[in-house]
C-alpha cells in the first residue's frame, strides 16, 4: 500500500511539473528581457526621479551618482526624500551633487512624519511626486528609484524608449539583484524563480490577461494612469508596493480593479496625440542591479518573511495549501526517487528522478541568468524547502505582531485589521 501511495504522489507531482512547464506561461525562460533598441526618439521628455532614502547613506554615492550620470538628453532631475534618516543620508547625497558638480540637478526633501494609513516608503514617494508637481516646469515622466539601485548609464533612456515605442503605460524591470556570497547563490536565483512561477511575466505582458505584477528596481508608468487609479495613495499601506501598483494599473485598464516596485517611471502622455494604451511589462535585466548585499542566511531569511505572508493575504487556509503545494511540488520527486532506489521501486524511482529532472531544467534558465553553477539546479527541493520554513515564519511573526520589518519599522496587522507601526505607534488601516 505504501509503494502505491509512493507512487501516486510521484506521479501527482510530475504532472504538475508537465503542467507548469508547458501550460503556465512559459515562465521558466527567462525570455522577457529590456532590449536595448533604438534610443534616438524624435523627442526626449522632462523626467524627474524620485528616491525614497531612508538610512541609505552607505549606498548612496554609489546610486545616487548612477542617476546624476544618466545619459540622457532630455531634461532630468532628481527629488531625494529623506525618510527621517539617521545617519546622515540627506547630507550624503548633497555632497554626491557637489562632487559631480550637479546641485541644481538634485532636490533633498525632509520627509515628514508618517501619518495613518501609509508605509513609510511609499508615504516618502507621495511627498517627492506631489513636490514635483510645485516645479516650475512639471515633468513629464516621474522615475521612482530606490536608493539602492545602480542604475546603467543608458538606463533612463532605455525605459523611455521601451514605453514609447510600444505605448506602454507601465514598465517594470525586476533588477539584477546581487548574487555574490555563498547565501546569494543559493537562495537569490531561486527567490527571482518563485517569482515568475508566481508571476508569469509574459502573462504580465499580455493585455489580454489578469495577470500583473513589477518587482525589482525599475517600473514604468503613465502619470495618466497614475491619475486615472488614483495616484500613488491607492497602494498607501502596501508591503508588496510595486505589485499593487502594477495591479491597479492593469486591472483598472481592464475594468477589473487592482494592487506593489522598487523602481518605478511615471509618464505623462508625451504626445498629445498618444492614445493611452492601459498596457504594461514586466522583465528581466541585468545591467541595472541591486547593492543590497544578503551576506548570511538570517539576511535573506528576513528579506522572505517581511512578507511572504503578506502574500498570502494573512490567510492561514493559503498558507496550509501553499505548504503542502511546495512539499507536492518540489519535496515529492527526490524523496520519491531516494525511496524507489532504496526499495529496488525502479517504477517510483523513475518517475521521481523524471520530476527531478524536469525540476532542474525549468531552473537552469535563471541560474544561467545569474551565473551560478548548474550544479544549483538539483539543489531546487532543499532550497524550497528553505523557503516554505520562511513562510511559515513569516506567518508566526505576524501572529506575534511582529509583522513585516522593514528600516526599523514593523508593519504588523492588528485584531481590527488596521496595521501598527512600531517607531510611530501609528495605525495603518486596510
């Protein structure tokens, strides 16, 4: 009885990897990329970056001066919103201008105490949008950075160009994150994986479909669109910002309603003739990336459980089906293989082996990606297995109201559904 159960399992989840591979919107290929197409346009708008810096002082003349060098011939500023730092990010990043000769290129706000309903980061951009709006000549398209992005010299240009000659009002770049130290490797690539799994990009990029989401640093959007949802406070109390952005764009495009980025653009129509497209994109690059390191297991153990659960919608019914769709998925075919060899199975152990390989195969493209050895791609099973830990702690931080910690802020839901942060003692509600 228990080989058939074995067996059941095996096969169970080799179909699911069948499926995923063949029928979940070829997610594994790593194939939507920013190409870098022809940059001269016939017009080159007025863009103003705005950067959400809280404690950044260490990564700034780092990627504060990838902005301030962008080739870009149109007009560019860039707003930087110090989120009540207290190591000195503002006058960091007045000496970064200085030194690149750029102070009248470069805007440092105080940010303002955060008030209910919002998440520091994205109360932090408010500020810096609804501060461009008072220049003398508004821009017309808004880059929302965050300050630990190095952005490519010719990465502004890249994205305007993106959006216009494919008249899309929203496009996101899942950045290169840093992939250098042993736990990087290990779990990093894996993390970007999950991601598409979760987040097909080419159904991302398909208008026709529900799907949406932008991650990473880089995400592009019409300032019509940012309007025509409601602007930047429709998303005010979300963890997972750059995907609730993403969503409300697209959803409201669609009829449908929406929601979270780490690098967003905003545009105004630039043409007047331009009729809005309500499309977006969503891709892979590897010429913008991360700085933030994850130098230890306890790094990228916190960058997962600030919101897995988060993802999750609180629900403690999803977390038992995503636990036990993780142990189906990536657990079942190793542990099936190792029982069959052991037990002279040759039939579980084939199937097993089988949905190990497939496993392995719809990896290897983002480990590829990231440079790392192949050998990672059997490691997949262990590394979930990682990961669906840090789920269920990120669901036990929440039910201890430690909730999602992000810059000495803790964003934990309370019994009224309201959040609370622990630096302001303030409620967020939903």
């Amino acid at each position: 009885m228990s080989g058939e159960i074995g067996l059941w399992f095996s096969v169970l989840s080799l179909t699911i990897w069948v499926i995923l591979l063949v029928f979940w919107g070829q997610f594994w290929r790593c194939d939507q990329r920013l190409t870098r197409q022809e940059t001269d346009l016939q017009m080159f708008p007025a863009i103003c970056a705005v950067v959400p810096a809280r404690n950044e002082a260490d990564l700034l003349p780092i990627s504060l001066r990838s902005l301030l060098t962008q080739d870009y011939p149109g007009s560019f500023t860039v707003v930087l919103v110090d989120d009540n730092s207290t190591d000195g990010t503002a006058d960091v990043a007045s000496r970064v201008a200085q030194a690149l000769d750029k102070t009248q290129q470069l805007h440092v706000l105080s940010g303002q105490p955060l008030p209910p309903d919002w998440t520091g980061k994205l109360w932090a951009l408010h500020q810096g949008i609804e501060y461009t709006q008072s220049l003398t000549s508004p821009p017309d398209y808004l880059l929302l950075t965050d300050a630990d992005i190095e952005h490519h010299v010719h990465n502004l240009r890249f994205l305007v160009a993106k959006a216009q000659q494919e008249n899309l009002e929203l496009v996101s770049l899942m950045v290169l994150l840093r992939c250098k130290s042993f736990w990087e490797k290990l779990f990093i690539p894996a993390f970007v994986f999950f991601f598409q799994k979760l987040y097909p990009f080419p159904w991302v990029n398909d208008p026709t479909k529900p799907t949406a989401a932008a991650a990473g640093g880089c995400l592009l959007i019409t300032r019509e669109a940012l309007t025509r949802i409601g602007g930047i406070q429709v998303v005010r109390n979300a963890l997972i910002d750059d995907c609730a952005l993403a969503q409300a764009v697209k959803q409201r495009s669609m009829g449908v309603g929406g929601v979270g980025g780490e690098n967003i653009l905003l545009s105004s129509s630039f043409s007047s003739s331009a009729s809005p497209s309500h499309k977006i994109w969503l891709g892979l690059d590897d010429l913008t990336h991360s700085l933030r390191p994850y130098l230890s297991l306890s790094t990228v153990w916190g960058m997962v459980a600030r919101t897995a659960f988060t993802q999750l919608h609180y629900s403690l019914g999803l977390l038992v089906v995503t636990v036990i769709g993780m142990i189906l998925v990536y657990i079942v075919p190793p542990i099936s293989a190792i029982f069959g060899l052991l037990t002279e199975n040759w039939l579980i152990a084939c199937v097993g082996l089988l949905g190990w390989l497939l496993m392995a195969c719809a990896y290897l493209p983002t480990i590829r990606f990231y440079k790392c050895s192949p050998w990672l791609t059997l490691c997949l099973p262990g590394i979930a297995l990682v990961y669906t830990l840090m789920t269920i702690d990120s669901a036990v931080r929440h039910w201890q109201k430690r909730g999602g910690t992000w810059k000495g802020r803790v964003y934990s839901k309370t019994e009224d559904g309201s959040r609370m942060t622990n630096d302001e003692r303030r409620p967020i509600n939903n």
